[in-house]
C-alpha cells in the first residue's frame, strides 16, 4: 500500500459541517491562552482601572463611590493642568523633529548600497538600548561638565544647567528623548520608502520631475500609511513618556518637566489617591484615543505598504 | 503520558495547593504576650543601608539571635530614597515586613490607615506606654504618635543646624568665627559671598527635595510666628504675612539654576554654596562628597539662625522602627527592637555611625561630632517636627511647588502662598 493511500486511510470521514465545527474548535482552543491572557492582563485592570476613576480609593480599605468627583477635581487641580501642558509641549516638540529628521535620514539611506545597510543598523543602536540606561547616559551628557556644556564652549557658549534651569530642563529631555526614538523611526520610514513601486518615479523622472518635487508630490503622498503609523505610535509614546523625566529631572525644576504621567505616579504612589490617578490615566487614554483617530482622519489613504 | 498519569499529575497538584493554603491559613498569629514571654519566630526586617549603621546592626543582630535561639532574622537593606515607596508597595500588596524603619513625617498617613501596630510596652520591657515614653526625649518619641497612640520608637534623630563652609568666609573677608546668627544676617553674608556671575553663592537652599523643603520653610515661617498648616493640622496658613514674607525671603537666597545631582548638599560640598541647612548626618556626608573637606578647617557648623527679635525654631526629624499591623510577630518584633535600642547599643551607634537615637539623657551621650551634639542639645527644647498630617506627603510636595515656583522666578510669593492654600483645601 502506497503512503498516500494509508494516509487517506487514516483520515477521519467528517461531513463539511462537522469539519467547520472541528476547525472551530481547535482555533478556540488555540486561542483560549492568548485570549485568557487579555482578559486577566488587559480588561480586568482596564475594567478595574475604569471603577477606581469613580471612587475615592487610598490604597487602604475599600475603594468609596464618588460618581464624577475626580474628573470634576482635575478641573480644579492646577497640578494636573500645568502636567497636561508640559505634556502637550513635550508631545509636540519631541514627534515634530523626530519625523522630520527620521524622514530626512531614511531618504538616504533607503537607496540600495552595502555602506546604507550598515548605517541602518548603526542608527538603531539608540532604540535597541533600555530607557533607563540612556536616561543615566543622559544625565551625565548634561551635567555641568558634561558633553554637552563641552560642546557648547566650543563655540563660546557659556555652560548651561541644562536640567535645573526651568527653561531648558524640558528642552534637555526632549533632546533625549528624539535621540532615542530617531532609529526607529529612520527603520519603519526606511522599510515604507523602499516598498513604494520605482515604476512611478522613472515615470517621473522621464517627465522631469527634480528630485525636491518628486518628494513633495510622490513620495509624500504614497507614504501616508507609514507616516500614520510613525505620527501615531510616536504620539503615544510622547505622551505616556515616564522614564526620562523621573530619572533625569523628578519632575523639576519648579515642575518645568512634571509629564502627565509622572504626575499620575505620584498621585496614586506619593499620595495614594488611587482613585484620583485612575481618572487621570482614562483623561490621558481619551485624549490619546482622539488624537489617534484626528491622526487617521487627517492621513488616511496612501498606497504604500 | 496516559490518562492514568495526568489524573495522578493534577491530584498532587491539587494536594499540594490545598496543603499549602492549609498550611498558611494554619499559622496562628503571635498571642499580645506570650505566656512565657519568650520571643520566638522569623522575622524580616526592612532599614536603609548606610555603611557604618549595617556593622552595628549586624553584629547586634548575632548576639541576639545567639540570646534568643527561637528567633530567626531576615534583614533586607534597602537604598534610603527608595524605603518610602518600598515600604508603600508591600503594604498595598498586603506583604509589608514584620518591621522596619520608617521617617516619622509618614507615621500619621500610615496609622491612619490602619498598616502600623501600636507599641507592646511588655516586649519592651516596660509596664506601659507612658513607661517606655518617659525613656526617650518627648519630642522625638512624639512625632511617632498619631491620636494619642504610640507606633514607632526613634532612632536617627537630627535637628538641623547651619553648615558653613570657613575657606569661602575667609575668601570673602568674613570672620570664620563669627558665623550669622540671624537670618537678616544670612542674606547680608550671602551678598558678600556670592560671585559676581552667580556661580557662586551664599546660602543655598535644597531645592527640590519634599522634606527638606519642609524644614527650611518651617524654620522661616515658625520663626515669624505663623506655620505651614494651622495647630490643628486641619487647614493651610501658608497665604499669611508670615507665610509671604518667608517665601519671599526663600526666593531671594541663592541660585536655583546652580547645578549639581545632590542639589544644594553637593554644592556646599564644591564650595560652591557657602551654607546650607542640614541635618546631623552631613558631618559625614561633606567629606565623603570631598575628601579635601575637613571639619573644623574648610567647614564648621552654627545654630540655626533665627529672625531678629524672633523666637528660635530648630526643624527636626527623626527615623523610627515600626511594625506592621499585619505581622504574626508583633510581640517577637517589639522585642527585637527593643534590644536595638538599649541605652548602651544608643552609645555605640552615635559613635560607631553616627546615629543619634534620642534615649533619654542622648545630650550626654561620648560623640566623636562633639560640636554638633552641643548645638543640637541646645536646640532641642526649640524642636519642631513641623506638621503632623495623614496627607504630609501631598502637603510636603505642594509646599515644594510652591517654593521652586519662587525660587525659579516663575511666581509671587503671593500667588505661591495662595496657590499652596488652594491645593491644601483639597488635599485635607
């Protein structure tokens, strides 16, 4: 007997529909740890979270009903409005320059060479370090004698404190901060240059189209969908940005850096009104959400990808 | 594997889980007092690390679990900033230790909150509360309170005096004996003491930093006569004359862009800062920052000064040992820490690490830093732990809010007052 005849032998005689429900099973099985897993690590604290924002709770006891408390306090709370400021400002000022820039270097460095492919993995190294060991780097960058006053003097300026003056501390983090995230960018935008279709530039070529107006009117628009991608990921990241300013500036000085989230740590942590942050992190979450969802109103179409 | 071997798999499993939770569940706390007063059990303990102090601890540690065979201790030493935030954790995830140290200023929060058990005066080898409070100094001993309970002992007690640095004095034509002794005469020597660039300064301020916040403030707004929060803790008093013209005041000293990771203690210790306020523990800090520092030649130690005409105020702190209201130990831990504390093991801590714990009589106690333990005896009928409230931590945080904000230029004193007010409205 041939192999494939005992095979056919072997195989169980089930009709479509019975087929259909087997395949559905043993998907569900499949599925049942990934789905156990969100349920236990995702909706139960997001549920979780969602109650706490309604209630007085202080890490002790049990958490008390106060219906909208919380969310009309933070109307009240000039804490949280100088944190959703510094957060707006260092959200702005950290994804304009690291899109820009991102796009500036993947252009380059998506053309096809030996020379680009090592760049490529060099301009990673950033992203692929863990935060708190580049905040450390960071902090000695900007200490009084550190790398950076020492570039400054090289063209005369004055030594700057760069993380206890009010006016740049938040500057010095969006620095870091650009530094850290440019890689990978430079790789996602990288990898969306490279899959557009060549056809449409040698057409655009032929019609002489320059390099700057090719850009502007083909690359650009094709490149939407990874643009989206980049914008909203580095949108989100900006705003729950927590590392850099706990570890390099504690929020100060004089609350010059107190990011949104930093500021929701030490309401749950320093002062133990859980119930408090909790409304603060689903103020944040809705404020991320609707920024996503302008991001994909705004960028939506693009045929890259 | 047959089917056989899995049932066989799942029914240890099983057992094994119910034996363990039968075993957990099993476990009867500590009676109040044993009968035999014999202590007994494995405790762990939680204290911060510092160098000099885990030598004494350690070796107090043997002797008495050589004393007390029945006792097992298992200590974890844990980096003084982070304590606070450890300590808040395992008590949140219901697993705080049995006892372990902690800053008297969050004793109110915490015994508010049911987490800390009230002394066991009979593990500590007294009739009662009274007894065991009658052997400590009372100031000290009562910042540990909260509503008339006792829930902590203290040890590593300091009031805060003036350091100044001698070589800077000297540089700027100031008497190195004559050190100021007001507080109009600190923003007069510090004129003298700063650089024209602003680089170097008189008087720094530790900005930043909640607690310390709270003592230098403390001693500008007390001295004035007014305070932080009313006497009763229950409302914020800081948008007062004396409240503004303290701020003001605090705004007008020093430099706050100087930098430097340890804030105004690691200035002083560049010379950069010519005085700072601090604690008994900077003897030793400034010449661990810089060895070229030696007491006595580059940098000397005052009173605090006072306004002129004002009542002295001397801001103090102390650490305490405590125990969580949920350990099964309570009795064992008491009795542990009361063999920490004995008057002799007091003596050998001062002198060995520095480590003043405030027995009673502590004014006596040999030291090597003999002219900072006369300063503090002096000081110590002006002690001021400052407020005692359950929310110390947003008021400490709010008062640095608002403190910064003057220092930095970016508020009034005016607005900084109120705003400090209006924050504490909400918080208390």
């Amino acid at each position: 007997m041939t192999l494939a005849a005992r095979l056919d032998r072997t195989a169980p005689t089930v009709s479509g529909r019975g087929q259909r429900w087997a395949e559905a099973r043993a998907g569900s099985l499949l599925a049942l740890p990934a789905a156990v897993y969100f349920l236990v690590f995702w909706v139960v604290p997001f549920a979780g979270a969602v109650y706490l924002s309604f209630t007085s709770y202080e890490l002790a006891g049990v958490p008390e009903w106060t219906g909208l408390d919380n969310y009309r306090r933070m109307l009240d709370d000039p804490g949280f409005w100088n944190s959703a400021e510094v957060t707006a400002v260092f959200t702005v000022a950290s994804v304009v320059p690291s899109i820009v820039l991102g796009l500036a270097i993947a252009v380059p460095l998506s053309k096809p060479g030996r020379l680009n492919g090592v760049l490529r993995a060099l301009v990673l190294i950033p992203a692929a370090m863990p935060l708190v060991a580049t905040s450390t780097v960071w902090s000695a960058i900007f200490a009084d004698h550190g790398l950076a006053n020492t570039l400054i003097g090289l063209v005369g300026i004055e030594p700057k404190p760069w993380l206890t003056d009010e006016g740049l501390a938040l500057w010095a983090l969006v620095v870091m901060t650009t530094w850290k995230h440019l890689g990978l960018f430079v790789i996602i935008l990288t990898a969306g240059l490279q899959g557009l279709p060549s056809e449409v530039f040698e057409a655009a070529a032929l019609d002489g189209a320059g390099p700057l107006r090719a850009f502007a009117r083909i690359t650009l628009p094709l490149l939407r969908r990874t643009l989206l991608f980049v914008l909203v990921i580095a949108v989100i990241g900006a705003m729950q940005s927590f590392v850099p300013a706990f570890l390099l500036t504690k929020g100060g000085p004089a609350g010059a850096t107190e990011v949104l989230p930093l500021y929701l740590w030490a309401t749950g942590f320093g002062f133990e009104r859980m119930g408090y942050a909790s409304a603060i992190a689903m103020v944040l979450l809705v404020a991320m959400l609707a920024l996503s969802l302008l991001q994909f109103g705004v960028l939506k179409g693009g045929d890259d990808g | 594997m047959t089917m056989m071997t899995r049932r066989r798999l799942l029914g240890a499993a099983a057992l094994t889980t119910t034996a363990g939770l039968l075993a957990g569940c099993g476990s009867e706390p500590e009676a109040t007092v044993p009968a035999d007063g014999v202590p007994r059990g494995k405790l762990s303990v939680w204290l911060h690390q510092t160098k000099a102090y885990d030598a004494v601890f350690t070796s107090l540690l043997h002797s008495y679990l050589q004393e007390f065979g029945g006792v097992d201790v298992t200590p974890l030493y844990v980096p003084v900033d982070k304590l606070d935030a450890k300590l808040l954790t395992a008590f949140a995830g219901d697993a705080p230790p049995d006892l372990f140290k902690i800053g008297g200023w969050t004793v109110a929060g915490h015994a508010r909150k049911g987490r800390l058990a009230p002394v066991i005066p009979k593990a500590m080898g007294v009739s009662d509360e009274k007894a065991l409070v009658a052997t400590y100094d009372q100031s000290a001993v009562s910042s540990l309170s909260y509503q008339g309970k006792l829930y902590g002992v203290p040890i590593d007690y300091t009031i805060c005096c003036l350091y100044y640095r001698r070589d800077r004095f000297a540089e700027a034509g100031l008497d190195p004996d004559k050190p100021p002794t007001t507080w109009e005469e600190v923003a007069e020597y510090s004129k003298r003491l700063t650089s024209a660039d602003g680089r170097k300064v008189g008087l720094q301020w530790i900005l930043g930093n909640p607690q310390w916040t709270v003592m230098q403030l403390l001693a500008l707004v007390r001295g004035k006569g007014g305070g932080i929060l009313s006497a009763d803790a229950g409302t914020a008093t800081l948008a007062t004359d004396a409240g503004i013209e303290a701020l003001r005041y605090y705004g007008g000293l020093g430099n706050a862009k100087l930098s430097n990771p340890l804030s105004g203690f690691g200035l002083f210790a560049t010379g950069e800062a010519a005085m700072v306020v601090s604690g008994l523990f900077a003897m030793d800090l400034f010449p661990a920052l810089n060895k070229k520092l030696v007491f006595g030649r580059s940098f000397d130690i005052a009173p605090l000064p006072r306004w002129d005409g004002g009542r002295p105020v001397a801001p103090a702190y102390t650490w305490g040992w405590a125990v969580a209201e949920q350990s099964r130990l309570q009795y064992t831990a008491w009795h542990f820490i009361d063999y920490l504390q004995r008057a002799d093991v007091a003596a050998r801590q001062l002198m060995d690490a520095s480590l003043l714990t405030p027995v009673k009589g502590w004014e006596k106690l040999p030291s090597t830093d003999t002219k900072a333990m006369e300063i503090m005896a002096a000081a110590a009928p002006h002690a001021d732990f400052g407020p005692q409230t359950p929310v110390w931590q947003e008021m400490a945080k709010s008062l640095t809010d608002a403190a910064d904000a003057v220092a930095f230029g970016k508020k009034t004193a005016e607005q900084a007052a109120a705003d400090f007010d209006q924050a504490m409205r909400r918080a208390l």
